[in-house]
C-alpha cells in the first residue's frame, strides 16, 4: 500500500523522534530523552509507547502535574492499552504504592511479555523499591533482549553496590562504557556509590583514578575534594582546589551547580554573578543567586535577587514565597506577611508560606489572624493528605478498570 508523501514523512519523523529520544534514554540523558518524547508527541498525541516513555522521565524529573496529565490523556486514548496501563503503573510509582505499581507493570508485560521498555519499568520501579533481587533478576531479563543497552548495565551495577558487591558494580559500570563510550567514567559510578555509603576513603582513590584517565571533566574535581575536607587532608583539599580552579574557573556555567551542591558559597555567589551579568533575566539564575546569598546570610543581595525574580514572573508563587521567607528573614514581618499572603492567594497549597505568614502575624501582634492562617494551613494539609490517600488506594481511578 502506498501512502502519501506527507503521511511519510510524518511516519519517518515520528520514528526519527522515537529513536532520537530512546538513545538518549538508554544513555540516561533523561532530560533530553523527555525533550524529544515529547516533541513526538506534539506530532503523534495518539502514541501510547511515547505516552509512557514520556510518563517514566516526567517520573525521574519529579515532574507531578506533567505526570498526571499524560496519565489522564492515555487512559482517554485507550485505557486497555499495554503502555497505557504501564502509564499508571508509572504514576502509581510516584505515589509510592509499589505494589499496586508491580502488578499494573506485570498486567503490562504480560500482554507485551518482550517490551524492552516495560522491563526497563519495571526495572527502575524495583530501584526505587529497594528490591534488589528481583531488580538485578528483571534486569538480567532485560540484557537479553539488548545485551548492549548502557542504562540497564549502570541499573545493574547500583543495584550491586546497595549491597556491597562494588567489584560486580564496577563490572557493570565497565560494560556501560564499553557501549557508550559518551557515559561517566565507571570510577566516576563507583566513586559516587562509596561516597553515598559514607566510604570516603575508598571513594577518594576512585575519584583519584577518574581524574587520571579523564581529567577533563570536573566533576571527580570536586567530589575528591569534597572527600579530601572530610578527610581532613586540608594541604591536598587546597591543591585539588586550585586545580578546579586554575581547569574549570572561567567556565561559571560548569562550576557553579558544583559550587552549590558542596556548599562553596563564596566560589557559587561569584560563578552565579558573572552568569547573572551576562544573563540578567534569566529566571533560574536569580533564583539560584538569590539563594546562594541566602546561604551566605547576605539577605539584602537576597531580596534585591528574589525581587528581580518577582518582577519578571509576577504570577509564579513559589518566587513570592521565597521573597515573603527573605523578608521574615530580615525581620519586616508586614513585608513578609504580604507576599506570603499572594503566594497563598496563587497557590491555596503553598505550605511554607502559611508558615511565614501565621508566624510574620505573630510578631506583629495579630495572634488572632495568625491563629486563624494555622487553622486554614491545617485545613489543607488535611485536603492534601486525603487527596494523597485517594490517589494512593487508587480512588480517583475507580472508573479506569485497570
């Protein structure tokens, strides 16, 4: 059968789409991945299989409403579909209801019993589970179907190292980079494993060995680092730090997320200012600018950042909640209290502001509004937690028939 040539092309790009984007998830680009998901299905809203792929990284980004909507649209597709039962299967994940989740995955793999993707699921549900057996048993399922596939290598060896077998986890990190040669160095993986386990030591000499066959990527930098202060090894700490920076210091768009996340709040305020200059507007600069100073106790930089922020996104209450803490933080409870107030008229369930705004009525001797702000906070944490609850047990997906 001949199709139109615009029916071909649409095929091939969604295929081109489909296969762009499974490569950067077995790469474990899941950013990426998410990107290209969801650009296919812009071109096909009716491909289930991107439905759920697009479900899985919505998951791992901790993307809760984004979730909840390509849950709802697959199930108004066809809610008998494999991928779409595989969906809520997904979603129920993010719940935490890993049993209800286990059984909709095998419901799924049961109609499609060699879906390298379901496995994948299923895989990943087990890693949140802690279930390590039956992780490394779906996984080992999954490797036959694509012996090459580099995520479910690097799976399999964190799922080794949970339980101490570091030698198999670095086995398996090995394959991952045989396949993909793109990937973390595997002492990069396994590093990061004995720093999470609190083995420092064992940690510094993978990191150290990561630096000496790749040393063109900064993250071993600050991680030995890192595992040098805990260490106390201060003189060596400060050599890997002039390293850093004499390698990495004129790239503040590469040092500056490391900066933040090992508390280097002189080096991230300065990395953050000269991406802030050459980006003035940018959203996710101030924001994180507006929390290095907070970090660093320098509230008026702070709230001249979170002001910034508010001008330019007037209508997102998280930036008001964070300019209402900065205030309280400064002790102007009136200022405190009146963006607290808008971030909660946005977002009836922003829980922090509640807290800023019944405890900026305190000091400014309202305690009878500031009580009344506790009532009405508690209120809806009681709405949220039975939402929860519902969510949980499957309530609002009494009709699904799943």
């Amino acid at each position: 059968m001949k199709y139109p040539q615009s029916h071909c092309r649409k095929g091939k790009q969604e295929e081109s789409f489909l296969k762009k984007g499974l490569t950067a998830f077995y790469h474990q680009d899941d950013e990426k991945a998410l990107e290209l998901f969801r650009k296919l299905l812009r071109y096909n809203p009716e491909n289930l299989h991107a439905h759920y792929l697009t479900a899985l990284c919505d998951l791992l980004h901790t993307q809760e409403q984004e979730l909840e909507n390509i849950c709802s649209h697959a199930l108004k597709l066809n809610r008998n579909h494999p991928y779409t039962i595989a969906c809520e299967a997904v979603r129920y994940l993010y719940l935490s209801n890993f049993s209800r989740a286990e059984a909709l995955f095998e419901k799924a793999l049961g109609i499609l019993p060699n879906d390298l993707d379901l496995g994948i699921g299923l895989g990943i549900l087990y890693e949140f589970s802690g279930d390590k057996e039956k992780g490394i048993d779906i996984y080992t399922q999954a490797l036959r179907l694509d012996p090459g596939n580099p995520r479910i290598h690097i799976s399999l060896g964190s799922l080794y190292s949970i339980d101490g077998e570091f030698d198999a986890a670095l086995a398996e990190y090995k394959k991952a980079k045989k396949f993909a040669p793109d990937l973390e160095n595997p002492h990069q993986h396994l590093g990061c494993d004995y720093y999470h386990e609190g083995l420092i030591e064992q940690a510094t000499s993978e990191f150290g060995m990561v630096i000496q066959e790749e040393p063109g990527g900064p993250a071993a930098y600050f991680y030995l680092l890192d595992c040098l202060r805990r260490l106390g090894r201060i003189d060596d700490s400060l050599d890997i730090y002039q390293e850093i920076k004499k390698k990495f210091g004129n790239d503040p768009s590469l040092t500056s997320g490391f900066f933040e996340q090992f508390n280097m709040h002189i080096d991230a305020i300065a990395a953050l200012q000269s991406l802030f200059k050459k980006n003035p507007n940018n959203q996710n600069i101030l924001l994180r600018l507006s929390r290095a100073y907070l970090d660093a106790n320098r509230l008026d930089e702070a709230i001249t950042m979170a002001k910034r922020l508010v001008q330019l996104a007037p209508d997102d209450f998280k930036n008001l909640a964070l300019l209402g803490k900065l205030y309280f933080k400064s002790e102007d409870y009136k200022l405190a209290a009146a963006f607290s107030r808008r971030a909660i008229n946005l977002n009836p369930n922003a829980q922090s502001a509640y807290t800023i705004l019944a405890d900026s009525l305190l000091f400014l001797g309202q305690q009878k509004k500031s009580y009344g702000i506790i009532q009405k906070m508690e209120l809806v944490r009681k709405e949220a937690w039975e939402n929860y609850q519902a969510k949980f047990s499957g309530q609002d997906r009494a009709d699904a028939g799943l």
